[in-house]
C-alpha cells in the first residue's frame, strides 16, 4: 500500500480530546453562564486547566510540555470552545500568543526561565502588540524602548490587551529604532511587577465578557537588555510570527463553537414541535442544518492541514490567514443559523446560543481583521503570480 495523505489523529491526540472534554464538561461548560454574567473567568479554573498539563499541549516535554504540537493545541481549544470561549482566549492568550513567541523566538535561558511558569499556570501571560494609534496598521506603534546601560527604558501604552490585568509575564513591542521602519522594532518580556508597568481598567464588551481585555500602560518602565525577544529589531517579524500560530488555533475555537452550536441545533430541531410535528421534519430547517454542517466540515478539514503544515515546520503564513479568514466568517453563518432555528429561545440569555452568538463576533476583528487576511492572502498570490 503507497503511504499518502493520512487524516487519522494520533493515539496521543485522541487521548488529549477525551481529556479536554472531560474538563470541558465538568469543569467549563457548568461555568459558562455564570461567567459570562459576572464577566469573569475564575483564575482557578485556569489552575485547573494546569493541573491537568493542558497549558503545555505544543511545547516540547524538556520545558514540561506535552510535545503534542499544533495539532494537539487545536484539539484542545476546540473541545474548551464548545463549553466555554471565555476560557479559551484566556488559554490562547497564555499559549498561543504569549508562550507561542517566548517558544518560538526565546533563547534558551529564556524558555527555561518562562515557559515552565507559563506551562504550570503560575503565571498569566498576554501579547501586548496594539495601540490606540496602531491597530491594523500595527508597524505604527509609538512605544519606544531608549538603550540606558545594560537596561532599555520603555515608555507608551497598550490597549485592548487580552489578559493584560491578570499577566505576570507580557510579550510587548517598542520602537528602538525610529529610521528603520518595521526593523526599527523591538520585542521585550516584561513582568508584571517591573516598576512603571501598569495594567488598565477591565473593558465591558459584547462577547468574550469573561476575558480581561486591558489597556496597558509602560512609565520609564526598565526592561534588562536580556529580556529582548529574538534580535533587537527582529520585533516585527516576532509579532507576525507569533500571529500565524494564534491565527490558527483561533480557528480552533471557531471550530469548536461551530460543532456545540450544529450539536444544539440539531438537538432542539428533534425536540422542538410545532404544526403537530418536530420542526426538523421541516425542510428549511434541514437545509438550514445541512448548511451548517458543511462550514462545519471544511472548517475542521482546513484547520487540520494548517496545523499539520505547522508540526511539519512548513512555511504557513497564508494558510494560516486563510483559515482564520474563512473560520471566523463560518462560525458566524453557523451562528446565525442556529438563532433562527432555535426561533425566540436562540435569542434568550438563559440558553447558551445567544452567548455563542455575541462570543464568535470577535473572531472577524482581532489577531488582524479580515479586511487585514484577505490583503495578507492577496499579496501572496500576486507575489508569486500563481495559487
Ligand atoms: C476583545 C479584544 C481583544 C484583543 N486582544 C488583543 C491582544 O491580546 N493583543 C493585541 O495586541 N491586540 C489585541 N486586540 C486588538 C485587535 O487585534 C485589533 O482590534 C485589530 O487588529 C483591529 O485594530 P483596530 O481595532 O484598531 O481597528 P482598525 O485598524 O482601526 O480598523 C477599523 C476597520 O478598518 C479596516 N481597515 C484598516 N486598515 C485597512 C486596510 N489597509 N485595508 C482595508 N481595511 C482596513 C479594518 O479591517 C476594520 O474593518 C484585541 C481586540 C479586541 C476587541
């Protein structure tokens, strides 16, 4: 038999699911009302997640990981995303952004002093990229970081930080050398309790309400020169880099509200009688379902190749734009659908639907707009003049 195109999960990646979705089901989805009330994910249940080694899923065993790669990660935050999306950008923010560039670009010091904390949850980490001047055109930032001696001293803000008032470690981005443009920036690691950082207010906001999005606030605030991320002016390339990763397993998520959302569509559509018969003897609501299951589909079809193409060290930039692009847009069809066959309940706070409804929205706006993926997918097509 000729080896070819195998889609089959590894033992150890069907192990991971069983496991995530035994904490998923005991531990997130109980919560997720709840923590979309009160805007808050408890810290504990971010411990719990530890507890169970899911913080260290893509990294390598030596840092205390689990080795499961990109693959694993994904498997992980679909299984979170069903119970919970809250909790899974908190995890993403921990994982796929901030420890995602500590493995990716960290010295070996680095990753030896970070990504254990990281991995046994006894610190929070964030990626602190955007500011109030530069959100899409984010080779604007104004942060600067000035040489003092064997310090750089950073002075700016941040803003719309995922969990920027819970991080102890924060992945950030300063201008070091104005002349050079994209290459003038710089990345640091900075902690929470260096003097001069400041973390904002926690903002309120239509979805995702149990994550803490903040502003971040840096005054002379000294970083040690070894607290560089990568080369200095390597910065930029640190910060897309990282984003190819976090574009991802956003996708992930996607993929996992989608499935939760198909699952209780089709449920409520069995359950649901009106005219003296279940509404899915209806065949608009069985296109409706059918729809949905084919986004579902491709959705986990595309996800997969791209994580895969990451594991195997593939260069994925455009394939990684065009599954956050087209994941993000699906799960809001997915969404959509699901409200209308649930009919007034889809639009009742005490079912989880509208709360997925309002959770996916975010998905076309941050780690780069859509607007922002497309430019991305384009300019690679014209630049090798061919798909
Ligand atoms: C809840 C939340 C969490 C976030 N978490 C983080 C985080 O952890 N770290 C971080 O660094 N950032 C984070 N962000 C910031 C996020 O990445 C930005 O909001 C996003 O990149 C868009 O930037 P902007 O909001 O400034 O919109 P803008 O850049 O002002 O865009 C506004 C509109 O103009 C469009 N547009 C802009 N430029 C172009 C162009 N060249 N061509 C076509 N259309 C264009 C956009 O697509 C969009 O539709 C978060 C944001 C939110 C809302």
């Amino acid at each position: 038999m000729s080896e070819g195109i195998s889609f089959e999960f590894s033992e150890d990646h069907l192990m991971l699911r069983e496991v995530a979705r035994k904490f998923t089901d005991s531990e997130v989805r109980p919560l997720a009302q709840q923590i979309d009330e009160n805007e808050e994910v408890p810290l504990e249940l971010i411990k719990k997640a530890a507890e169970l080694d899911l913080l260290g899923i893509p990294f390598p065993e030596q840092y205390g990981g689990a080795g499961l790669g990109e693959v694993g990660y994904c498997v992980l935050l679909e299984e979170v995303a069903r119970g919970c999306n809250s909790t899974a950008v908190i995890i993403g923010g921990q994982v796929s952004l901030g420890g995602a560039a500590i493995h990716i670009f960290g010295n070996e010091d680095q990753k030896r002093k970070y990504l254990p904390l990281l991995i046994r949850g006894e610190r929070i980490a964030a990626f602190a990229l955007t500011e109030p001047e530069a959100g899409s055109d984010a080779a604007n930032i104004k942060t600067t970081a000035v040489k003092d001696g064997n310090d750089y001293v950073l002075n700016g803000n941040k803003t719309f930080t995922t969990n920027g008032s819970i991080a102890g470690v924060i992945i950030t981005f300063a201008v070091t050398d104005k002349s050079k443009g994209t290459r003038g920036i710089t990345a640091f690691i900075v902690e929470s309790d260096m003097p001069g950082y400041r973390a904002g207010k926690h903002e309120k906001k239509m979805g995702i309400r149990g994550t803490y999005t903040t502003d971040l606030f840096f005054e002379d605030m000294r970083v040690p020169r070894e607290n560089i991320l990568g080369a200095e002016g390597e910065g930029f390339r640190v910060a897309m880099m990282t984003l190819d990763s976090g574009r991802t397993s956003l996708a992930a998520q996607c993929l996992g509200s989608a499935k939760e959302l198909l699952d209780l569509s089709i449920k409520y559509a069995k359950e649901r009688v009106q005219f003296g018969k279940p509404i899915a003897d209806k065949q608009a609501i069985q296109f409706m379902l059918a729809d949905m299951a084919t986004d579902v589909y491709v959705m986990e079809s595309i996800l997969y190749r791209t994580a895969w193409m990451s594991d195997q060290k593939m260069k994925y930039s455009r394939e990684s734009a065009i599954v956050k692009l087209f994941c993000s847009e699906a799960v809001c069809r997915v969404a959509d659908k699901a409200v209308q066959i649930h009919g007034g309940m889809g639009y009742m706070r005490e079912y989880p639907i509208e709360r997925f409804y309002r959770d996916v929205r975010i998905n076309r706006i941050y780690e780069g707009t859509n607007e922002i993926q497309r430019i991305i997918v384009a300019r690679d097509l014209l630049k090798r003049g061919r798909y």
